[in-house]
C-alpha cells in the first residue's frame, strides 16, 4: 500500500514536472515574447485547497513565483487567518502563466491557449477545494458570463472538486474593509470544508 502510494506520488511528480517544462518552453501566444519568466505554480502539489488568480503580476514576472507582490501577501495572510494554512499547505497557479502587459487582464485568445496547462494542474494535483480569486479565474473556471459578485456564495462543482469564487485580493486592496470581509466569508466556507473533509 505504501509503495503503491510512493509511485503515485512519484509519477504526479514526474507529470507536473513535464507540465512545468512544457509551460516554460510555450510561445503560443504573444505575451512570450513580453514575459520575463513564466510563473508556473508554487505550493504543495498535493494539498486539498487549490488557489487560482488570473495572471502573474509584475513582481510574479520577476520571480517566478505566483502571488508574491501586495495581492499575494494579503491573500497569504487572509487564507492563514481563516483556515490555519501557511502558504506551504495549499497550492497555487494562475489561469493565464505569462505576466500581460500593464498588468491588464489576459485576452480570450491568451486563456484559451494556456487553458489546457491549467486543467492539467487541476487534474495533477485533484484538490478537494478550489477557490477562484475574481473575475477571469472565476468565469474561465465555471464557464460562466457572470462577475464575481453575483458568483460568489453559489455552489459549483468541477469534477469532484467544489469551487468557491470570491474577489481577487488585488480588489480588496482597492475595495477596503467590505472586500476584505468578503473573502474571509469565503475563507471561512473552505475552512469548514477542509474540516469536514467533504467538499460537496
């Protein structure tokens, strides 16, 4: 039984370990020849909460990291506060892994292109909880038209995996106290259900 479970933890390695190589290597759409790195993943990759953004920032393009400028360090801290998670237990990626210009959203075109390394880090990784950070993780995620506000507190499935949307950080540190309550709220729910252990 433990060796059944070295090798599946062996070959997922191996697995996101070629995804990783393949997304470092990609020039299937403009921002290739714009970016500075590619910003993967980072995070244990077999942790039962999953974290995805929209795109790497500025600071992300530099570092290779996701989620390390002010947005990332609010959302680490938010999620430790609300669930006892240190950024080491969760894992985290972007829907798009390349850093748009001026930081604006990536386009259609540049999700559809990246979409498949996204779906694969999903099914690599199977956690029990995703959670969505705005709009663009939130829509490509459920495939929905819908913003964030209307998205949030629904109860969405992927696989069998629940999905929690909520705001990007980056609207907290624009939006305030309300924001930042709303994403605790939503925290909050990923803690119960990490508690429970049933994300359905």
């Amino acid at each position: 039984m433990l060796t059944d479970k070295r090798a599946a933890l062996s070959e997922q390695g191996s697995a996101l370990a070629q995804l990783r190589q393949l997304a470092r290597a990609c020039h299937a759409c403009a921002l290739a020849a714009t970016r500075t790195t590619v910003v993967v993943d980072d995070g244990d990759p077999n942790a039962q909460l999953m974290l995805i953004g929209e795109a790497p920032g500025r600071e992300e393009d530099l570092l290779a990291r996701p989620f390390v400028g002010r947005s990332g360090k609010l959302i680490t801290r938010l999620v430790e506060e609300e669930t006892g998670l240190s950024r080491e237990d969760y894992y985290i990626a972007n829907v798009v892994k390349c850093h748009p210009p001026a930081n604006r959203n990536p386009t259609r075109d540049e999700i559809a292109r990246c979409r498949h390394l996204l779906l694969g880090q999903i099914e690599l990784v199977h956690p029990m909880i995703i959670v969505t950070l705005g709009n663009v993780a939130s829509q490509t995620l459920l495939g929905r038209r819908e913003g964030i506000g209307e998205l949030r507190g629904g109860r969405y499935l992927l696989g069998d995996a629940r999905v929690v949307p909520t705001y990007h950080p980056a609207a907290a540190l624009r939006g305030g106290a309300r924001v930042t309550e709303a994403i605790r709220e939503d925290l909050q729910i990923c803690a119960q259900l990490l508690r429970s252990g049933n994300a359905r």
